[in-house]
C-alpha cells in the first residue's frame, strides 16, 4: 500500500500533495510500468482522506499521462522513458555587465534619458484616469482601430495643427507603443529591399532596428547645419532617417536651404524621409522649427515624434503621420494589426489633450528645463572647471554638448569617471565608423539631475581634468 505523509495544515491543497507524491515515486522507478495503484476507496482509508481527494490526484495523473485506466480494473502505471528522468531546473545568471539589473549602474549618469518624476502631472492624471473609467465604459472593453483611439488621433491633429502649424488629418496618424514598434511596421510598409541613409552619428537603437531586419543602411556624416546633402547625393539611398530640428547625439539643427534641398532629392523617384522629431517641443530661444512635414507639399515625409520627453519617458505612446499614398499601403497590408496601447491610456492622454492640460503642462515644461538647463551650464562655467569646458548645441531639446580639454584621452575620462560612480558618454559612441569630427565631446542629458547630483558632478570631473 503507497503510504505518503500529507500535511492538512499546508498552503498546498491535499489533492495536490497526494499528485506530486505519486508522479515522483513514477518518475524516480518506484513505481514500476505497469504496476497497478491502490484502489480509491482503499488508499483513501489507509491515508485518513476523503476518496474525493484521491479521486483527483488520479484524474490529474491521468491527465498528464501518468497513469492509465482499465474498465473495471483500476488505475495502472503508464510506461515513462527512464532515460530522460525529471531533472531539477537551475538559473545561471550572465555576468555580462549589459544584463546587470540598474540598482549596480552608476547612480551618476549624464547621458540617461528618462525625466524626472517630480515633473509628470500625476494629480491631473489620476483625475482623467478616473473619468475615463466612468464614462468611457464601452469603449475601454472594446478594440481600438489599428491606427488608434480616434479621439487621441483628432487631439495630436489639433495639437499639431495650434503648435507647429501642421496641416494633419487624423486618418493619417498611427499611434503605437514607442516609436521602435512605429520603426518596425514602417519596414513592413516601406519594404525590406531599400537602402536606407542614416546620420553619422546617429541613436545606435535606430541601427540595429534596421539590422534586425537585415535592411541595407548607409551613413551620411553631420555638418554644422545638418546631414551632408552632397553625400547623400552620391548614395545609393531610397529613405533617409533623421531628426531635423535636434539632431541625435550633435544637437545639430537642419538648416531651411538643406530642408528644400532634402524634399527635391526625395522627389526625384520612390523616395521617403523618415523625420524623427522627439522632442521638438523643447526649444527655449525663439520660434519652434519648422518640421519637414509642414513643408512638404508632394507627401514624401513621414513624421514620428513621441510623448516620451514632454510627458514621461516610461509612458510608451508614440505616433507618426503617413503621406496619403503609404497610408492607403498600410490600410491595405498592414491594418490587421491589433493596436499596441491599451484604451485606457490612450483615452487619457486624449482627454489630457482635449481639456487643454497639455499645453499648459509643456509651458511648465519649457519654463522648468530652461531654469534647470540655465542653472547647470551657469554652475559648470563658473565651476573650476571653466577654463577647461565649452557647452554646445544647448538651444534646443534636453541635452547639449560639453567639450572637455584634457591631457587625457576619451576612454580614459570615461574609465576615471565610472571609477567615481560618474557614466559619461562620448558623441564617438554613437559613430558606426570612425569619428572624424568629434574629439572629447559628451553627452550632458540635464532632465534628471539634481542641484545635488550636479555638485557631484563638478567635484568628481574637477578631480579627473584638473
């Protein structure tokens, strides 16, 4: 008779403990193939259980292929392989510093993205979110189109239309979860076959997107104002990806001659210009850029921009506009895609959009990051550190660039900084082949540092260039 010692006090339910029991003992050969099983009622008075409880341990045994019935018989052993006996499962966790999760990252980062929580208007949020379980029932339990929550698409078209003067029509926006899913469906679109032109330097996450694809890429080098037209010229480039109005990493801003130039070369036969524009919403001197959308009157640019940087960088919806001919091709091939934002968010940042909080919030915004910006360079130049820095590229967008002059190579700042809990980031990490032009000039990404953490900063680079 099979005798197990079960625990009525247990998390685990009785039935549970009898199952696991009896599957080890077959697995392990103590109970042989073939071998029959006590009877329910029998078992069932020698363990002190209830016959409901046996009845299905043995049900589940079966199930799983465990053991076998026979009419009027009982329950029999089933045959188990005994040569791929259950083995007890292991973690190895990678040391690859790239995996390490973020608490043993340098709590002093000048290149990190994410914005500052004290920034999001949580209250504000929380309200809509509030409203939007009231009163948009329906719609939260029902499927968004493809291209999004039409109510979000008509509130970016009016924003759109207000800040940047673009003439938009919500048919034409696709809302998605970040823009690396947009980049994905726009390599659906576009096709894999074409060659696309890239700026160099350029967001390295853009590169190995098109990779992943297997798509051909060719790199175009920066000038003072913009991507070098003659080169892209001489290419061989159907698209050509890049964020005219702040340039990552360079902070470069694509000048108004280079932009008529950039529409006539994408006239000149199936050409497209993907136009990255992530946080055009932040410039502090002076009328907001012009986009290559709002000038492009033969529908050969296709805008992206994301909610990122003005909301939060955690808060996973982006959205671009497609010429009318793409979207005809997107409807036709790729509207089977279910949309990746949930109803919930999407209703929320619309009525966020609607009732005119986001307007107010970017004003905030713009007033918040010009102090914070303003502060920071004030403190760096008037640091010991003056006559050893210049900044660079600080008019638009959340970061500039700070050119060190320093005995000291670029590694060997970026190694004496990490020593110091301090990751800085050079433009020449951003290069796919060699940096020609750039030389001891970093990254300074102000959104998330502190008046604390930027003493810090001064001290631990003082310390390393002086």
């Amino acid at each position: 008779m099979l005798t197990y010692s079960l625990d009525n006090h247990a998390s685990i339910p009785l039935y549970e403990q009898l199952y696991r029991a009896i599957k080890n003992d077959i697995t392990t050969g103590i109970l042989e193939a073939g071998e029959k099983l006590p009877s329910k009622r029998n078992l069932a008075k020698h363990l002190g259980v209830s016959i409901v409880t046996v009845e299905t341990s043995y049900q589940q045994l079966k199930a799983e292929g465990y053991i076998y019935s026979q009419a009027k018989k009982g329950f029999f052993v089933s045959k188990i392989n005994p040569h791929h006996p259950p083995v007890e499962k292991t973690i190895r966790l990678l040391s690859n510093p790239e995996s390490m999760p973020d608490e043993v990252k340098p709590s002093l980062r000048l290149s990190n993205n994410q914005t500052n929580s004290e920034t999001f208007p949580f209250a504000t949020w929380s309200k809509i979110v509030r409203q939007v379980l009231n009163n948009c029932q329906n719609e939260l339990v029902h499927p968004s189109p493809s291209k999004g929550v039409l109510m979000l698409r008509q509130a970016i078209a009016k924003h759109l239309n207000d800040y940047r003067g673009m003439a938009v029509d919500p048919r034409q926006i696709i809302i998605g979860a970040g823009t690396e899913y947009l980049y994905t469906i726009l390599i659906q679109l576009i096709g894999l076959d074409k060659t696309v032109a890239l700026e160099e330097p350029s967001y390295s996450k853009i590169q190995k997107i098109y990779q992943q694809f297997k798509v051909k890429q060719t790199f175009i080098d920066m000038e003072e104002d913009g991507i070098s037209m003659s080169q892209l010229k001489e290419k061989n480039a159907d698209i050509v990806h890049l964020s005219p109005s702040h340039q990552f990493p360079t902070g470069a801003i694509l000048s108004i001659s280079k932009r008529y130039e950039l529409l006539s070369w994408a006239n000149q036969g199936d050409r497209y210009i993907i136009e990255d524009d992530y946080d055009s919403e932040f410039r502090f001197h002076g009328l907001p850029i012009p986009s290559l959308q709002e000038i492009d009157s033969l529908g050969k640019v296709i805008y992206i921009n994301t909610f990122s940087k003005s909301l939060a960088s955690t808060l996973r919806i982006s959205y671009m506009i497609l010429p009318p001919q793409l979207l005809e091709r997107f409807e036709k091939q790729l509207s089977f895609y279910n949309n990746t934002v949930s109803n919930l968010q999407q209703y929320t940042l619309a009525y966020f959009m609607q009732d005119d909080y986001f307007e107010k919030h970017l004003n905030r915004m713009r007033l918040y990051y010009q102090k914070k910006r303003d502060y920071l360079i004030q403190n760096l130049l008037a640091s010991p550190l003056k006559n050893h820095i210049s900044i660079h590229e600080e008019e638009s967008g959340l970061h500039f660039i700070m050119t060190i002059k320093s005995r000291l190579s670029e590694e060997e700042i970026c190694q004496q900084a990490l020593k110091n809990d301090l990751q800085i980031t050079p433009i020449s990490h951003y290069y796919h082949g060699e940096n020609k032009q750039f030389d001891k000039c970093f990254i300074v990404n102000y959104a998330n540092i502190s008046n604390q953490d930027l003493e810090k900063i001064i001290n631990i680079l003082s310390q390393i260039i002086l």
